[in-house]
C-alpha cells in the first residue's frame, strides 16, 4: 500500500513539473523583444512582488512565534537558543518559509540588478522573472498554509529550473554581445 502511495506522490509532481516545462517553454519562445532602460519598471514590479512576500512571511514568522508563546504552546527559552522546548511544526513553518525567502531568492536579486544595470533583458526575461515569482508565492503559501511536501518540492524545482534558465539567457545575451 505504501508503495502505491509513494507512486501516486511521485506521479502528482511528475505531472506538475511536467506541466510547468510546457509553461516555462511557452515563455522562452515567446517573440524577445529588448526592452530599453526606461522599461526598467517591467523589471522592478517582479521584483517588489518578492520583497513584499518576504516582508509578509517575516511578519506572520513574528505574529505565529508570538501567539504560540502568548497560548503557551513555545516556551520563549526555546527562541533563546533553540535548543530545548522545541514548539508545535506550525509555529516555525513561517520562519522556515523566511528562510527559503532569503537563500534562493539571492541569486534572482542578483541577476535582476544585473540585467537593470547594464540594461540587457527583454520580454521574455521579464515573463521568466514573474514567473520564478509566482513559484516563490506557491512555495511560501504551501510551506505555511498546509506544508504538502511533493506539491512544496514542485513549486521549489520549478523555481530553481526557472532562475537557471533566467541566468543561463541572460549570461547568452551578454557574452553574445561583448563577442560580436
């Protein structure tokens, strides 16, 4: 019986990723068109988008930590040096969450300066951008709302397959320049 779970699961996140590859696909042959410096806020509303969910997840990490400590169910030793009265899964899913928000997300803030500052993006870089966006929001929401791990692990991999073709288009765009 298990085993059939197992294949179920696995089956689930095959589909989802599989889908979203025909997503991801769909936008990188979309028609490029470069989009000039004074397109810069096409870029930089991707951008807050991910630093509004940060800011939002931070504060439910504060509001759920200090709620299960008001309700006695954390004791605030364990915040001290996390160490001992380890509290309830739930209270630390959105701290959890926050950190997700802060490892991954460093290298999408780095390639978004990046193409802001020598202005090389186009449409389809901006599509791919709110697209690793949107996975970052169905990552937060699953890891905090119910933490369904296969359906958490898709939303992850289609971020990172996401950040690397985004890396991968804008490092072809720029030595495709300085070569010509």
């Amino acid at each position: 019986m298990r085993t059939n779970t197992i294949r179920a699961t696995y089956l689930m996140i095959g589909v989802i990723l599989v889908a979203f590859a025909a997503v991801l696909v769909a936008v990188v042959r979309m028609t490029s068109a470069h989009i000039a410096q004074a397109a810069a806020p096409a870029l930089i509303r991707p951008v807050l988008a991910l630093v509004v969910l940060t800011a939002i997840v931070g504060l439910m990490m504060a509001v759920y930590r200090n709620v299960a400590v008001i309700r006695g169910a954390a004791s605030p030793r364990y915040f001290k040096a996390y160490t001992t009265d380890e509290p309830p899964e739930w209270v630390e899913r959105p701290a959890r969450a926050y950190m997700n928000l802060l490892e991954l997300p460093i290298l999408f803030y780095v390639v978004c300066l990046l193409m802001l500052t020598t202005g090389r993006f186009d449409s389809v870089q901006v599509a791919l951008v709110w697209v690793f966006v949107i996975a970052r929001y169905v990552h937060a929401f699953v890891h905090i709302a119910f933490n369904h791990v296969p359906l958490r692990f898709a939303a992850f991999v289609a971020g990172v397959v996401t950040l690397a073709v985004i890396w991968t288009r804008f490092a072809e765009q720029n030595l495709n320049m300085h070569l010509s």
